[in-house]
C-alpha cells in the first residue's frame, strides 16, 4: 500500500476529486494549508500598505491506495491538477506498512475498500 499526498492550487481541487472518482477512487482527506515553493509569494497592498503575502493558500489532498493502482493515481490526479503554471504543486508517494480499520479491524487493503 502507497500513501500519495498531493499539494494543489484550491481552484483544482473539484476537478481532481471528480477525476479520481471517475477511477474507482472514493476514500481521501482534504486539508487547507498555506506554503510556498518556487513561486515565493507576492505583495499586496491593504488600506494603503504594503505586505508580503509569502504563504499562499493550497491544498492537500492524501489517499492510501493498493501498490497495484500507484500509476494510474498519480497519472489522474497530476493530469487533473496541472495548469502548467508555476505553482502547480507537489506528489509525494510513501510506504504504508498497515492500514485497520477501526470498525470491523480489517487489516491491510481489506481497510482501505
């Protein structure tokens, strides 16, 4: 199992939710978070003055998926969430060693359907 973490532009996030549903893909956890990579932030003016604005809103989306299914995830979800600009985002993909779910303790991918 694969734990896949994406950071996006939050104008993306319907299109990339719809897309990985349109896979088979239901089970994710959104988070809104504030960061910055190459882009660096900007500046803003309010009431006259000047801030620089260095964290910018995103979001994280995080799945755990089956190893088998990685690529197609990745694929989808980079496809969905590309604008070609700066500022697109990041994929992380880590190793999940177990996954239970709390109701019924199914362990492994029987926790993850």
């Amino acid at each position: 199992m694969k734990k896949i973490e994406a950071i996006i532009q939050p104008f993306k996030l319907d299109e990339v939710k719809t897309a990985l549903k349109e896979i088979g893909i239901d089970g994710m956890t959104v988070c809104e978070v504030r960061g910055h990579g190459r882009q660096k932030g900007h500046t803003e003016i309010y009431r006259g003055q000047e801030y620089n604005v260095d964290l910018l809103p995103k979001v994280k989306i995080e799945l755990v998926v089956a190893t088998a299914r990685v690529e197609e995830v990745l694929r989808t979800l980079a496809f969905a969430a590309r604008t070609g600009k700066i500022g697109d985002g990041k994929i992380f993909v880590y190793e999940v060693l177990e996954a239970i779910r709390i109701r019924n303790n199914d362990r492994g991918e029987l926790a993850l359907n």
